[in-house]
C-alpha cells in the first residue's frame, strides 16, 4: 500500500526568519538557499506576509514587494509561494479599511503570491469574511485559519477541542469560501491529545477531500508529538522549517520530522535526507554572520503558562536587546501570565501576542496595571473584535479610563471604515506632500507601516540587522598588548600574547561597571520641576515635538521615544522656553539621557 503523501511547507524564509532572527534576514543573503531549497525539491514555501512585511521597512531598509518578486524567480513559477494575513490587520498591528484590506490582496497577487493563509487571532469569523472575499476575488488560494494555544491553569471556557469545532462550525455557516483549513498554535503550546481530539473533529465536519493541515512551533517542545498526533488524526500537511531556523522558537526541523517518521505509511512531501541536508548547508552559510538569540536555540518550560509565540519572542527579546533592557524579560514573561488571564483569551498570535507581550511589558517596568498599552486596552474594548471570553471587568474599567474611549460592539472592519486616516485618499495626499509617487505600492507601503513607510520611500531608511561582525565593535588598545572590547553593550578588558595577527589569548576579564542602581522607568518625565527633560529609558527618538524658542508648559509632552513597538511620551516638569534640543529623530538613547533643556 502506498504512503500517504503529507505536503511539507517549509517556513525557513518567513516564520523561521522571524522565529529566530525577528525577520531581520537581508534578501541578497538568503536568496541563494531559496535555489538549494528548490533544488531539494521543495516546491511550497511560505515567503512573506506576517512579519517579514513590515520588518523589511522598520529594519532592512528593503521593499517587500521586490522581495517577494525576486523569490519567485528562483523558485520558479510552478511554486506554491505562501504569505500570513492577518485577517482584518492583513500585515499591520491595526485593523485596516475595507480599501486596503482590497488593496493588499491586489498587490500580493501582483507580486507573485499562490496562497494566503488567513487568520483572527480573536477567532471572530467577522474578521475573516470580506478579507477572504478579497482573497479569492483576485485569484488566490485562501486557507482559512482556526487560531489554537493552550491557557494558562485554572482558565478554562475556550481553547479547547469544543470550542475550536464552535469556531469551525461558524466559518462553515458564514459560507466563507477556502481552499484549505489551518489550525495555527503560534506558541506551540496545545498538547498533543487536543491536537489529535481537534484534528479528528475537523476531518468529521469537512470530509475527506478538503485539504486540512497543522502549523505549529516547538517553543514550549511538544511540536513532533503534536505533528505525529495530526496526522494520526487525518492531517494532510504540516510546516517545517531548515536549520539553523528550525526547532527552538521555530518549526521543527525537516531532518528531524523525517526521522520521525520512519517505520510510518507517510511520504513528508517526497523528500529525500541527502538532498535536504545539501539545502541546510547551503542555508548555514548564507546565515553564518547573522547573531543567534540563544533563546531562539531553546525550548521553554515557562510558554505553556505564559504563551509566548515564537516568532514574536526573538523579536521581542532583539528589541530589548536593542534598548539595553533584556534582564527584564524574564519577569516580563511571567507577568503575560495575568495578561492573558484577564484579556479575554485571544490567542496569542500577532497582533495579539504583542498586546499581551506590551501589556506585561508595562506592568513590570511602571507596575501592575498602572498603564495600558494601547493595543490590549483597545483589544479588551471589543475594538478588534469579539474576544472569545468576556475581559475581566475591572481590566475594562481601566482601559476605557486610561485611553478615553468607550466599549464596543461595532464589526472592527466598520470602525476602520469610519476612520480618515485609514482611507487611500489620506494616504494619497501625504504622498502627495512628500512627493512621493502614488504608486499602489507606495500607497500600501505607507498605509502599512506610517512613519518608517515614509522614511523608506524618501530614501531615509535605516538597516539594523544584527550580524557578528557589527556585534563585536573595534578594539581600543589601552596598552602594548591589552585591548578594551565591546560585546553586545558589555566591556571586557583583554589580554593577548602577540597582537591580532597571531595572537594567544591569555586573559578575559569583565570590565568595571558602574555601580549606580538605575531608576526604574516611569510612564513620563520623572525630572520634576527640573529644566532639563530626561528619557525615561532606553529607546529610539520616534518624534520631537518642539522647536527651540517654542514655550511649553508643565505636562505637556515634548518629545515621543518608541520602544517594543510602542510609545512612550516625555513631558515637560515645568513651564519653560526650549533653550537647547540635544537628539535627533531616529537617535537611539539611554535612560537618563538628557533630551532637552529649558530656561
């Protein structure tokens, strides 16, 4: 009896780019694994959307769409080339109006898309039905979604095997139409059993001829189970990724699903384990100078009470890298717990993975509950949807405070509808003003990623991709053969035997640090009635908004840091005329750093 034949989609470009190096991966560097990958007769890939659309504007200072064009050129024009939507948000943070929820199926099919996976993170079928429609009318393959992880203990009332026949009983009903069903754990955190118990359910509703598939990633280390468990179950796909973006945060590796499967009637897309481990050398060394998170490396015991998605934990952590604060990451971690408890149990997956990260994220650095982060307080508000419980009350009553808005109902897709800055013709005359080309392209471009969209297409963007050799700064001799080395914002002081030419290395010492306890953020300016307005951390320069000689008064917010995706404004402690402004936009800074002085 034959094998059944499983589809194998290999992530390595997209999900495994953002599991492990948080979607920052150069396009020139990585292009020549797509051929290996071809020539190992891998013929689906996932290849942009999710992340690795904004990421390419925010870090890469590189245009999805060439990105896009440019892989299926190597792929070639028979691949099944995949991206990740994000139902009503497509590939933003925020819900997008019915013209650019249009506009980004348009211009995906354009630039060489086959299929769009597309998912709710809340699991409300509203926010899936005119984004499939758009997915289809322009000629795409549509997987509809059901968005899967497991709650923290003692939650119960959704996330169960009930509960996702409950979602995939409304998709059915509102008559979507979809080529495939993906049931996506982001945190790979569902146990092996509710996989099989899921799996088993959707294969009774849908039959035996509709294509239904598995994506999971193996942060918290039961991925292979759960994979093993699917098929069992009936699954006719799964995703894996190549290493060195496999296993940890990411996919499970391809050689490792392969040994797994030994001795079983399943044929993993009619790969062979020679051609594959030529594909992952290649892979190797396209990646060799590109910094490895050590947390990219490992499976967490933690993510099944806190799910962290992989392919927002890398690009969490390389944030927190960047503004010098990742010994906080662990208690931020712990405290998602309480987030996601009180939040109304969206599944963690962008966007709302990121709510619950920057959620956690303030109740550590400013405490408990003391600010809402825009995103989960609006989420709790019902603004992105129904979530699949009711957010505690208490939660509620704070966010609608905090952020001066009122519940609601309303489909999010109207409220975008409602809102200006949301419209092409907003978008349009900002181009206009900049003078920038209203191409289709620029158009979503700027919609889609703001500020930084704009900056890109003014040829003012910035790379910051973190590669070994830009980690790892300059010596500075500070005798005959001693140096002072910089390694990931840690000094050490270095002794070697005969210079860098040849050297033997004879002693390795951390540097001497201050000794000054830093203060803990606060939410604004903690300088008083000081002149002089300081950062609250460390951050980038998202927005000055005073000029010298401008009169301001106390409170009134002079400048906008961003950190972990959000804001994070400074105020002025006291009336004053700006005598001297000492940052630029863009500028990285330190906590205490001084930004502007008054007289």
């Amino acid at each position: 009896m034959a094998k059944k034949f499983i589809d194998i989609m290999d992530t390595t470009f997209r999900d495994g780019f953002q599991s492990v190096f948080g979607a920052r991966v150069l396009m020139n560097d990585f292009l020549p694994a797509v051929s290996a990958a071809k020539e190992a007769g891998i013929n689906h890939f996932e290849f942009g959307g999710g992340a690795r659309f904004q990421s390419l504007y925010f870090y890469l200072n590189e245009d999805a769409f060439t990105m896009m064009d440019k892989f299926r050129e190597v792929a070639g024009k028979d691949a099944n080339l995949q991206t990740l939507s994000r139902g009503v948000n497509t590939v933003t943070l925020d819900t997008g109006s019915r013209e650019l929820i249009d506009m980004h199926a348009k211009l995906f099919a354009k630039h060489g898309t086959t299929t769009i996976r597309n998912f709710d993170a809340l699991n409300d079928v509203k926010n899936l039905e005119y984004s499939a429609q758009r997915i289809k009318h322009h000629g795409l393959k549509h997987e509809v979604v059901v968005t899967m992880m497991d709650l923290p203990p003692n939650c119960v009332g959704a996330h169960d095997a009930e509960f996702y026949e409950k979602c995939l009983r409304e998709i059915l009903d509102s008559e979507i139409e979809f080529d495939s069903v993906c049931f996506k754990d982001a945190s790979g955190t569902s146990s092996p059993e509710k996989v099989y118990q899921t799996i088993k359910m959707a294969r009774r509703l849908l039959g035996d001829n509709v294509h239904l598939r598995l994506h999971t990633h193996e942060t918290a280390g039961v991925s292979i189970a759960c994979y093993l468990a699917a098929l069992e179950a009936g699954a006719d796909g799964i995703d894996l990724a190549a290493s060195p973006v496999s296993g940890g945060t990411s996919q499970p590796d391809i050689l490792t699903m392969l040994h797994a499967v030994k001795g079983k009637d399943y044929d993993l897309g009619g790969l062979e384990v020679d051609k594959i481990l030529k594909y992952e050398d290649v892979l190797h060394d396209c990646l060799k100078d590109y910094f490895m998170p050590p947390e990219a490396t490992q499976v967490s015991p933690l993510i099944p009470f806190s799910p962290m998605p992989g392919g927002a934990l890398t690009a969490n952590t390389q944030m927190m890298r960047d503004n010098n604060i990742l010994d906080k990451f662990p208690a931020v971690i712990k405290a998602m717990r309480e987030v996601v408890e009180k939040g109304g149990y969206g599944t963690s997956v962008t966007p709302v993975s990121q709510f619950y990260f920057q959620q956690a994220f303030n109740n550590v650095m400013f405490g408990p509950w003391k600010k809402i982060a825009e995103g989960y307080g609006k989420m709790v508000l019902g603004y992105f949807g129904k979530t699949p419980v009711t957010p505690s009350a208490d939660i509620v009553e704070l966010a609608a405070k905090q952020l001066n808005l009122e519940p609601t109902t309303a489909p999010a897709i109207d409220i975008a509808d409602q809102d200006e800055t949301k419209s092409i013709a907003y978008t349009k005359a900002i181009l206009e003003k900049e003078g920038i080309e209203a191409t289709e392209e620029n158009i979503f471009i700027a919609a889609a990623c703001k500020e930084k969209g704009i900056a890109y297409l003014k040829g003012e963007g910035k790379v910051m991709v973190r590669k070994n050799s830009d980690i790892i700064k300059p010596a500075t001799k500070s005798g005959s053969n001693q140096f002072s080395v910089t390694v990931n914002g840690h000094n050490y002081n270095v002794e070697v035997a005969d210079g860098f030419d040849n050297f033997t290395l004879k002693s390795i010492t951390p540097a001497k640090e201050s000794s000054q306890p830093k203060d803990e953020p606060k939410a604004v300016s903690s300088t008083g009635a000081s002149n002089e307005i300081t950062a609250t951390m460390s951050a980038g320069v998202f927005k000055i908004l005073v000029n010298i000689g401008d009169s301001v008064k106390a409170g009134q917010t002079v400048v906008i840091l961003e950190a972990m995706k959000m804001e994070i404004p400074i105020e002025a402690g006291c009336d004053g005329e700006v005598e001297e402004i000492l940052i630029s936009q863009g500028q990285t800074v330190e906590d205490g750093q001084l930004l502007v002085k008054l007289k």
